[in-house]
C-alpha cells in the first residue's frame, strides 16, 4: 500500500509540473533546470527566458532523445535545442521559419550573449535549403557579442537552396555592440546571406575606431588564405548602420552581386566600403555590385574603394569628411556612379573628389565639391564618360587626368556644369566631347580633339614648346601664343593621326615677329602671323600618316588675320 502510494505522489507531482509548464509557469532557465520527466512530443510554451516577459517565450517539443548531458542551454549546444536536468532534448518549435534570438538566451540584458545569438544563426543555417528562407529575428534594445559567423547558409545537402536572414527591429531600435578587439563583428563565408534592420557599433571598452583591429561587416569566403580564389555570391544589406569599427565598415573580399541600399558606415577607422578581389590568384572575382543611396562619412581612409572588382554600380552613394585624400577611388572595370555626392574631405586632404583608375567607367548626374580635384583620371583605360555632372566647386580643376598615363581615355562629358573651372588642363584622351556649358575659352571641343587651352608667351630666351615638357608633347588641342620674340615652331611629339589643333598666334606692342614651321612634318600653306602690333592671326592642322606611317602636320585651310 505505502509503495502504491508513492507512486501515485510521484505521478502527481509530474502531473502538477507539467500542468504548470503548460500554464506557461516554466521560463526556459527552468526548464533547463528541470528534473520532471515528460513523455516524447510533450510541448511546452515558456514565459521567457530568464524570467518572465522577457522576449524570450518560446514553444518547446520533448524530441525524443535521452541520455545527454544535463541542464544544458541552446548556447552550449550551439543551436535551437536544449537539454533538461535529466538529459531529455528539447527543440525548438520554429513558427513560419523564424527563429527569435531572444528564444535562445540573446537577451538585451547586459550580458555577452555571443553563443546564444550563433545558436539562433546556427538553427537557421541549418533549414536554409528547404526554399524556406528562414529569418533570426534580433529583439530590440542593445546586444552585446564578441563574433557572429555565417557559414554554409542554402546549402543543407540533399535540399534546394535557400537563404538565411537576420533581421532586427530598425537601426534605432537594435543596436548589436562587439566587444571583440581582434575580430571581425560579423563575418559571412557563404553566400544567399540578407542583413537588415539593425545597427552595429563597438563598446568603447575593448573595441573603437583608434581601438583593435577588424571589420564591422565583412564577407570573406577562406576567411584570409592567401590567394583567396573562391567566390561567394548573392547578398543583401538593407538599412544596415555600421559605426566605431576599428578596421573598414564594410569589406567585401571576392563577393559577387552584393545589393546594398540605404546603409550607413560612419566614423570606422579605416574605408567606410571596401570592395576587394585583388587577392584572387589571378581569377576574376567580384562583379555585379549594387549599392543604392548609401552613405560613408567621418572613416579614417576612403569613403569607398573598390579594388580588383568588375561591374559595380552606385547610385546616390554620398561620401563626406573622410580622412584619405580620395573619397571615391575605384580601380575597377565597369564603375559606374549615379547621381554621387561627394564632399570635402577633412583637413588639408581634400585632393580627389572621384579617383578612376580603370576602363568603362562613368558618373550620371551628381556633384562632387570642394576637392583639389573633382575628378581625377588615370592609367591606360578607355572609354570613361560623364552626363549632367557638376563639379563646378572643385578647384584648381574639375576633372584632372594625370598625362603621362591618360593617353588612351575617350571621354564623352554630356551637359556637364563645369563653371569658372581650368576643366582638362592637362588632358590626353581621343574624341572629346561637350554638350553642356564652356567656361570661359577653357575648354574646346571638337570631334578629334585632345583637350585644353595652353597658353604660352615667346620670348628671346624661350623659345616655343608644346606641352609643358622638355619632350614638346602635343598635350592640348587649342595654344595661344604671344609673340615677343621671333618663333620657331618645332614638330610636336605624341601626336595621333586624325587629332586636330590649333595655333592662335598674337603680336605684342612692337609687332614684326616672324614665324618659322620646322622640320619635315609641316605641311603648312602659309605662315605669316602679320606685322601689326596687337593683332592675331590663327593656324589650324589636322594629323595625318603618310604611307611609311610618318606623321605629317597639314594645314587646314588658311591663316586667319585679325585685328
């Protein structure tokens, strides 16, 4: 009788605690702790996760499997399970494929809760190949962690593939802090990864923008080998706020079709955005790029610079108060800008507002100011254009190409505001042309042309010379020169067959300089420049190559005469 008794107390007290879990009584600390035993396919809701009204309820199913280790959380078991004080798992019951972080102990509570917010990312990781698209759903308040790693995400074998989401409640509202000074915030070694709706910043403590090294964001697939030869593809970062990295705020290594819209990298020690496939064992990586109205301010380097890529495109990128002397570099083939804003940089360092060093290229729209260089293109690239872009801020020059390897450009500058600018003073493309506004004789535009205006006084003891070097290098297409001296016209280096330029030649006060063409390349009809003080006469030449492919210089029509 007293053993029947026993047994009928013990039945009543399991009754009385699984009455109680079902009532929603238990938190999830107390079923982790708890020594009832429950049937296979029991489900638990429980009221929080410490304690109760937390965020961190969640529904729980006795899954069937014994014999582990007690008392054990979903941060040391690394996923969306857990282990009661008998060894009994429990997982968690995923509704619509979203998985809470605060279900798994990532609490805004103070505390690093690192493994409990991997756990949540390992469970979705882990269903990301049934076309569920699984979403980590981060609560609201700020949460502090060490590293949160991606890894394998739409790639459950046997399953199609998918992609893994984690999402917060809005950049105001979710505010992840690392505290890690050694390591990147957030890492992604795979692919089909979407960011949104969060913000991430350092404690101040362990890590800032002069404090510790590594990235905010960062999508490396061999996590730094060396050459990183792998591609990963197909990302989203949406209303993402990145602040107070050490290193860039968004690095990019070797990653493919990137869509970014409505971010922020503010105030990180090193780029706001850095887009990187140069370490790349010679392959090509990194193309297909879109970033839409983000923003890069206050970084310790560029604002964006993207490195080794292909096809990146920004539309209403602004960047403003960067620290290096380039706020927009790209060596990259197919960069394309829409509509930029790009603002002086801080100090004494505002040198280029848009730094291009690479082929296909173009800027639509935008405005760039108060750089030494709106503009400044460089290296053998062809084919780089501009429409409906002001740079009419920028000073001494709006668009600056260095020469000695901008030979083989062909810019197109369509409807361009470029007041009051020395616009393409030192400029060696083929094929110029504007339809927008000239300032002032700067510059001239024809169908063959190379750019510029120089002007150039003779005396007896300068004698004249295309370009500003010793090699006399035809580097514009329009000269006007003063006559105060006799001069002799040597034939100018670097010409190019089909390039036209002219010759404005004006007398001083005294009058009578004479002018001699020289050397066998001059095909001239007539040279005088006049005898009246103060008058001009003009020359216009057109290159040629003759069948030995020598370049001849042949005048166009008649000098002008002026008074």
């Amino acid at each position: 009788v007293i053993l029947e008794m026993q047994g009928i107390l013990a039945d009543a007290v399991a009754a009385s605690d699984t009455s109680e879990a079902f009532a929603n009584q238990l938190t999830t600390f107390d079923l982790i702790g708890s020594a009832a035993i429950y049937a296979p396919d029991t489900n638990i809701t429980t009221k929080g996760y410490l304690t109760s009204g937390d965020g961190g309820s969640a529904s729980w199913v006795q899954n069937g499997v014994t014999g582990q280790t007690p008392s054990q959380s979903p941060a040391q078991l690394g996923g969306a399970i857990l282990n009661d004080g008998n060894g009994n798992q429990w997982a968690l019951i995923i509704n619509k494929s979203s998985v809470s972080a605060a279900s798994t102990g990532a609490l805004p509570n103070g505390l690093d809760v690192t493994l409990a917010l991997q756990a949540a990312i390992n469970q979705a990781v882990s269903i990301t190949g049934r076309w569920r698209n699984p979403q980590v759903v981060l609560p609201m308040g700020k949460i502090i962690f060490s590293q949160l790693v991606v890894e394998a995400a739409g790639l459950e074998t046997g399953k199609s593939d998918g992609r893994i989401i984690i999402s917060g409640a809005g950049k105001i509202n979710t505010d992840l802090i690392c505290n890690s000074s050694t390591l990147d915030a957030i890492l992604l070694k795979s692919g089909r990864v979407t960011l949104r709706d969060f913000s991430l910043t350092s404690d101040n403590i362990n890590r800032s923008k002069v404090m510790g090294v590594g990235s905010g964001v960062k999508i490396d697939p061999t996590d730094g080998a060396t050459p990183d030869t792998v591609s990963i593809a197909s990302f989203r970062f949406d209303d993402v706020q990145v602040t107070q990295q050490p290193g860039n705020g968004f690095e990019f290594i070797n990653s493919e079709l990137v869509n970014m819209s409505n971010c922020g990298s503010d105030n990180n020690g090193i780029d706001g955005y850095k887009y990187d496939g140069t370490n790349n064992g010679g392959a090509v990586k990194g193309i297909s790029n879109i970033s839409t109205n983000c923003r890069a301010a206050s970084n310790g380097g560029r604002g964006f610079n993207v490195l080794g890529m292909s096809e990146c495109t920004f539309i209403n990128p602004q960047s403003l108060s960067n620290d290096d002397a380039t706020s927009f570099f790209s060596n990259s083939r197919g960069t394309v800008l829409i509509n930029p804003d790009i603002e002086a940089n801080t100090g004494a360092l505002s040198t280029n507002g848009i730094r291009l060093t690479a082929i296909d290229s173009g800027i639509q729209g935008g405005l760039v100011g108060g750089f030494e260089n709106g503009i400044l293109l460089e290296g053998a690239g062809q084919w780089v254009w501009f429409t409906h872009f002001n740079a009419s801020s920028a000073s001494p020059m709006s668009v600056a190409i260095d020469t000695s390897l901008a030979s083989n450009y062909d810019i197109k500058i369509a409807n361009d505001d470029l007041s009051g600018q020395n616009v393409l003073r030192e400029f060696k493309p083929d094929n110029v042309h504007s339809g927008g506004r000239q300032s002032q004789g700067q510059f001239h535009s024809s169908a063959t042309s190379v750019g510029g205006l120089n002007s150039f006084t003779v005396t007896s003891n300068t004698p004249f010379s295309f370009g500003d070097n010793a090699g006399g290098s035809l580097d514009s297409n329009v000269y006007f020169v003063t006559l105060e001296s006799n001069a002799v016209i040597q034939v100018p280096s670097g010409a190019k067959a089909g390039q036209q330029f002219e010759i404005i030649f004006q007398q001083d006060s005294v009058g009578g300089r004479a002018l001699t063409f020289s050397g066998g390349g001059w095909k001239e009809s007539n040279s005088s420049v006049g005898n009246t003080a103060n008058t001009f006469s003009s020359f216009r030449f057109s290159v040629v190559e003759d069948s030995s492919f020598n370049k001849l210089f042949a005048q166009v029509g008649g000098q002008m005469l002026w008074a």
